[in-house]
C-alpha cells in the first residue's frame, strides 16, 4: 500500500523578538528577527501580560510645550521588552528623540550606567539635562549621581519626600513644569 501523507497542523505565526541595542524608532518590521518553532519553546513565557499603556491628560500639551520651545527630549525607562511599545502605542514617541531601556543599558536606574548611557546616545551636555520623574529613589537620586538636574512628579501630592534634595522642585501636575524649568 502507499505511504499515506503526515497532516500536520500549520506552524504558528513567528513571534518577534527583542533584538538588544536597537533603536526602536529606526525599526523596521523587515529588520525584526523571529525564532523558528523549535528555538520559541526555549524561551520563557513572561511572568505577566502588561496592560495597555495609557497616557494621563497633561502629558501631551506638556511635551507640545517643550517641543515647540526646542527642548530636546529623550526616555528614559527601566520597563520590560513586553512593555516597551507602549511610548509608540501611545504616540509620546514622535516627541522623543530616543529612549534608552533599563534591558539595552544593562543597568536599572537610580544605577549611574544607564543615565551614563543616555549621555552617550543622545549627546546632550550633562549640564543640560533635566530629569522629570516620579520616583525619588529610582529616578531623583539616579539623575542628581551622574550631575543633572531633577524634578520629582508627585501626582499623589504627599507633603513628605524624606531625603528629597532642597533643590529638586515638586510638581503635581506636567502642567506645573514649565514654571519649575526657569
């Protein structure tokens, strides 16, 4: 009798990979790398499902404010590979010149080699740069180590910072930064 033809059930779509040291906004789809079958059941799932990115109202008029007064601006993020579409999901990208991510620099912040990094890849002065946060460990005492300048975004409004530097102003709101930038 003749062999009979194996069925088997089509492969499943590639899954996209980080690729290390990219530049997320010179991308492109024909760049992207993607593991064969066998190599994605080497890789472990991530431990949690990000939630979409969602962007609070005063973020967009106040990165309009600044592009349109020539600040350069840059991110800076110790989020995860799975969380990293987000700036672009949400459209904060396009006021951005790069991010540099906590995975590619192979440092978390407050940890001085990412804001090193960021130096190096953007090339702005260090005495120019203004570090906007919302952690006063992570990212007000990681910006202050390396020499910028800090603002910390308390959307809280907690009257206490222990250990806030007396020069780093505290806002509320992104509407309130450009007073705290003159």
């Amino acid at each position: 009798p003749a062999p009979q033809p194996v069925m088997r059930e089509p492969a499943p779509a590639p899954q996209r990979v980080h690729q290390p040291e990219r530049n997320l906004f010179d991308a492109q789809p024909s760049q992207a790398e993607y593991l064969d079958e066998d190599e994605s059941d080497e890789l472990p799932a991530p431990a949690y499902r990000p939630q979409p990115a969602r962007v609070f109202p005063d973020a967009l008029p106040c990165l309009e404010w600044l592009k349109t007064r020539g600040f350069r601006m840059f991110g800076l993020s110790n989020c995860t590979p799975w969380e990293a579409g987000g700036l672009v999901e949400t459209g904060l990208a396009a006021f951005l010149e790069d991010v540099i991510y906590s995975f590619d620099a192979g440092a978390i912040k407050p940890e001085q080699p990412i804001f090193q990094r960021a130096i190096e890849q953007v090339g702005i002065p260090t005495a120019e740069v203004t570090h906007v946060g919302d952690s006063l460990g992570a990212d007000i005492h990681g910006a202050i180590s390396v020499g910028w300048k800090a603002v910390l975004l308390d959307r809280g409004r907690s009257s206490e910072h222990p250990g806030l530097p007396p020069a780093v102003p505290v806002i509320s709101t992104l509407d309130d930064l450009p007073d705290s930038l003159t």
